[in-house]
C-alpha cells in the first residue's frame, strides 16, 4: 500500500504516526509525505520541516505566505508524481483543504482522507459542503461530528476516537508540588502567550518546581529564552508523559492538548491570546466554548481566559483556585471521567469505529 501522509502540526503528527504504526501491522505500507518527529520514526522521509506549516492566526499566516505557498506547490506535485493508493491529511485545515483541491484537479480518483474534522460547528458551518467535493471520507476525533457534517450536507463523516486515550489516569498527582506550563506548539502562540503564563507560575506559591512542555523544534529557543528561570524544559513524547504523571495541574495554550490533559486526569486553566483577525471571529461568534473538554461537555468545566490580550488577572485568579482548592480540582476530575467514557463509546448515532479499517477499506 502506498500512502502519502501530510501532518502540519505536533498534535497531527503524533495522531497520524499512531495510525500509521497501526497500519504497517497489518500491510506492507510505502510511506511518502510530510511530517514531524513522530511520522519520521514511523518511516516518512519528510519533503520539508514540518514546522514550516505551524503557523496560526492571519499575521502569522501573511508573514510567512510565500514559504507556504511553495510548500502547498512542492506537496501537491510530489503527491501527482508518487500516484500514491491513498491520501490521508491530518487537521492543518486550511492547507489540507489546499492540497486536497490540487491533488484533485490532477488524480481526481485518488481516495483523500482527512483526519481531525474542521470545527465547522463552531464558525463558518457552510465550509461544511465546500469541501464535500475534496475528502471521500473525514475521520473525526469527536463523537458529536458525525452527527452535524450530515445536517450541513459535508463529507462523509466517521468518528474513530483519538489516541490521547491511552494516556487514562496518568496524572492524577495530588501530592506533587509541580506545576505544567503548555505554552503552544507555534511560534506566534509563544509570542503571544508565553510571557503570561510565566508571570503568573511565578506568583503561585504551591509549587516547588514548574516544567514545560514543548515541542522538538522549539525547545532551544525556549532554553535560551528562559535563562534564569527556575524551569525545566522538555520535549518529545516521552518526556511530555512523564511531565503529565508529576504535574498536580497545569497551565495550558488552548489546543488539542486540553483534550490530553482531560484524559490523563490533569487539572487545568485555558489561556489563550488570539491576534486580532482571529479574535474578531471569535467574538462574531458570540464568544463560544473553545476548549475541547468544555465543548464535549457544553459546559465550562475548564476555566476559559481568551481574548486579543493578555486578561492577567482573570488567568492569575482562575490558576490560584485551582492550586489552592481541591474540591474544585475534584470537579475537574470528574467531568474528565464523563469525557474518556463519552470518547470510548462514541454517540447513539455515530458509535466508534476504528480508523485503520476505515483506512483499508478503500484499497
């Protein structure tokens, strides 16, 4: 089986690397694509450094607009050339649709498959059936998306889980004096973020030691920019897992790394500052959940500070409860256990289904 594989960011990186694994035991599988430290141990001699796709928010997008459009031109032709049996492109929404509508033109009988839904639930639901012509198929993390992409008329939909399961129960440390900063896997989000969360660590008095999470090409400049502070920086997998299993909660950059914390049982506060395009979605919007456990629970169960500035005093407010109170870290807990066993089963109308099958289903 020959695929071609695109991931943009860490999280579909490590998402895509697991299916990947999955499929090899069961075929003989050709690897060509894109992708970051976990697809290349999984085999994918990367056409370019992924993190030349990690970009996030319009001013990050027009700065760096040439680059990318060469690498959307490099990825397309070199799927045109491979003729690979399957395309599968991992979330990176606006450039997996972007390389989805190439390839089309030039291979339209080539099955193109999306892992990670687009949010279209969220805003601009009527992306819903542009992009129907461009995947056979999406394969949705999220038990409720199947269920919308049919009333919006979008591609077919499957939900098949997410991998950060197997990280069940790994944190529940209420005994540990380490705190967990996440500040992003972007540049632009650590430009924006960063010094937030470092101001308030600072001002929490319960910890003894604060690690942070980041990913493999960012992490030397995290060193060198946090010289003289009193923290440990890490990357790669294994060194996240083991920050989550000493963290007694965290502070987290909205992302699908939320979705992980929930499932490894970890306290935490969203933050997130948003450019100013970005933003005015946001507030068009009306304003909407954005963290991944709070919207498959359609409740706020995770402290939300988000807006086009640093909101300090919200996000040091909202850090010190949840260090100092235990029942409401309690609250947390319980709502992440709602979540894994709503993640395992899937909705009445959408049940699990496993992703390599979906995957070899088109050969």
């Amino acid at each position: 089986m020959r695929l071609f594989v695109v991931a943009g960011e860490s999280s579909g990186d490590k998402l895509a690397a697991g299916l990947v694994d999955r499929l090899a035991e069961q075929k003989d599988v050709e690897l060509f694509g894109v992708g970051g430290p976990a697809l290349q141990a999984a085999g994918v001699k990367t056409l370019f450094p992924m993190s030349d796709l990690a970009v996030m928010g319009w001013r990050d997008v027009y700065l760096r607009l040439p680059l990318l459009l060469w690498r959307l031109k490099q990825t397309v032709d070199a799927i045109v050339r491979q003729k690979p049996d399957i395309v599968l492109l991992v979330d990176s929404q606006e450039f997996s649709q972007r390389v989805a509508a190439g390839v089309r033109k030039h291979l339209p009988n080539v099955p193109i498959i999306l892992y990670v839904a687009p949010s279209v639930w969220a805003w601009r639901p009527e992306r819903a059936a542009k992009i129907r012509p461009l995947y056979n198929e999406i394969l949705s993390v999220l038990p409720f998306e199947p269920k919308v992409f049919e009333k919006l008329g979008g591609p077919s939909c499957t939900y098949v889980g997410h991998s950060g399961e197997r990280l069940s129960g790994i944190g529940a440390n209420e005994k540990s004096d380490h705190l967990l900063l996440l500040p992003g896997s972007r540049q632009g989000e650590l430009d924006r973020n960063l010094g937030s969360l470092l101001k308030v660590a600072a001002d929490l008095q319960e910890f003894d030691q604060i690690d942070l999470a980041t990913v493999e090409h960012l992490r030397s400049r995290l060193i060198h920019q946090l010289k003289g502070h009193d923290i440990s920086v890490t990357s790669g997998r294994a060194a996240f897992e083991a920050a989550l299993s000493r963290a007694k909660m965290a502070l987290a950059v909205s992302g699908t790394v939320t979705l992980e914390l929930a499932f490894a049982d970890v306290p935490h506060v969203l933050f997130y500052v948003a450019d100013k395009k970005l933003g005015a979605h946001y507030e068009q919007a009306g304003r909407p959940l954005v963290g991944l456990p709070n919207i498959l629970l359609g409740r706020e169960l995770v402290p939300e500070i988000v807006g086009t500035t640093p909101r300090l005093a919200e996000l040091g407010h909202a850090a010190e409860l949840l260090a100092q109170d235990e029942p409401t870290r309690a609250r947390q807990r319980d709502g992440f256990a709602e979540i894994r066993e709503l993640m395992q089963k899937g909705a009445p109308e959408a049940p699990r289904q496993d992703p390599v099958d979906r995957i070899l289903s088109y050969l």
